[in-house]
C-alpha cells in the first residue's frame, strides 16, 4: 500500500470522490424519491382533505340524528307500535298485531361484515282485512320515520321493508269455499296481512383471537 503514500493531494480527492460517488448517487436517488412524494401529496391534498369534510359531515349527521334513531334501535316495539297506529284510520287496536324480537343474521356486503337486525310484525287475527291504503300507510311510517299524526321525521328511519305477503281477503275467502270458480274481475279492497318484516343494518367488527 506504498502508493498510497505516493499520492498528492488532487490525486487523493479524486479517488475519494469516485469511492464517494455511489453513496452520493444512492442519496440523490433517495431524495428525489422523497420529492415526487411530497408533489404528490400536495396534488392528492384537495380531493383528501374534500373526503375529509365528506366524512366529517356524514359524522355530524350521524351524531344529530343518534337521539332520533336511538328510540327506534332500542325499543323496535314501541317504535312499530307507534307507526302502526299513527296510520290507521278505523277500528285497529294494539290485539290486532304484535313484533317478535329482532333477530341477527350475520352477513358481508363487499369485504365489510355487516350484521342484519329483522323485525317480524304479525298480525293476529286471521280474519282481519285491510285496505290498501292503510297498508301504504304502514310501510310509509316504518320506514320514513314519520311521527304520530303524519308528519314525516326530520330524519329518515333505520328501518327498511324486507319481506311483504298480502292477499285479497275477497279473493282468498271465494276460492278457498269454491276451488273450481274463477274470482271476479273486480275485488275488494279488504287485504289480509300473511308476513310483514323489517330489517336494519350495522356494521360488525371480528374478533379475532391471538395465537400466542
């Protein structure tokens, strides 16, 4: 290594830079990675900070609307009841039905699991026969959260139409006493209620369980 002590000093420079050049090429690759990032931050930073103000007023809402829908989540029957009532306009008391409790049904929409709360409205007596119009009124009331008296809610309810069977009551009581006769063209309108269910969804966060 005695040329090394052979070496001036511009002799020396230039070797320290070649020793130094690939170091110096691998930080300058680094840093321009850096900047292309930051550009592209700022280029992303309109539309992130609109998503920002999206999410932030969707939460505003949900939070506004957390008393409103709070009834409806934690007391469903009541919550029915009351509907039901507010759109009947004749002889309906509360014998007349009844809600089963929710039941969960777990399920995925996309890759979020999501868990689905039905309510079951029954309706007691066989015999009874509803107008269409009343029947209108019912699914209005459910699921747009309208109030006792008609007025529709400030917000939208929780609750959607999931399953509806109705049936002529003129219809169904003419072929069941005489099978081989055709209906009349023209039916009463008297409908009797055979299933009438509600649903609504949440969110679902798995668990899931650590190996240790």
């Amino acid at each position: 290594m005695k040329w090394l002590q052979n070496l001036d000093s511009y002799t020396s420079l230039i070797l320290v830079c070649l020793l130094a050049a690939p170091a110096l090429g691998y930080w300058c690759y680094q840093q321009q990675l850096a900047i292309e990032a930051c550009q592209k931050a700022i280029a992303d930073a309109p539309r992130v900070l609109e998503d920002i103000g999206g999410m932030q007023k969707k939460v505003e809402i949900v939070l506004q609307n957390r008393s409103v829908t709070a009834a409806a989540t934690q007391a469903p029957r009541d919550y029915f009841e009351g509907q039901i009532l507010a759109a009947a306009n004749q002889n309906l008391n509360r014998n007349d039905f009844t809600l089963n409790d929710p039941t969960e049904e777990n399920t995925t929409v996309g890759k979020q699991p999501v868990t689905d709360f039905v309510a079951e409205v029954r309706w007691l007596r066989k015999e009874l026969s509803l107008p269409l119009a009343f029947i209108y009124a019912v699914l209005f009331n459910c699921e747009s959260g309208a109030r006792a008296g008609g007025e529709a809610g400030s917000v939208q309810s929780i609750w959607k139409l999931r399953k509806l069977e109705i049936v002529n009551a003129t219809s169904d009581k003419f072929v069941s006493a005489q099978p081989d006769v055709v209906p009349p063209l023209e039916l009463e309108d008297r409908w009797s209620i055979r299933q009438m269910s509600f649903v609504r969804r949440e969110p679902r966060l798995e668990q899931r369980q650590q190996s240790k």
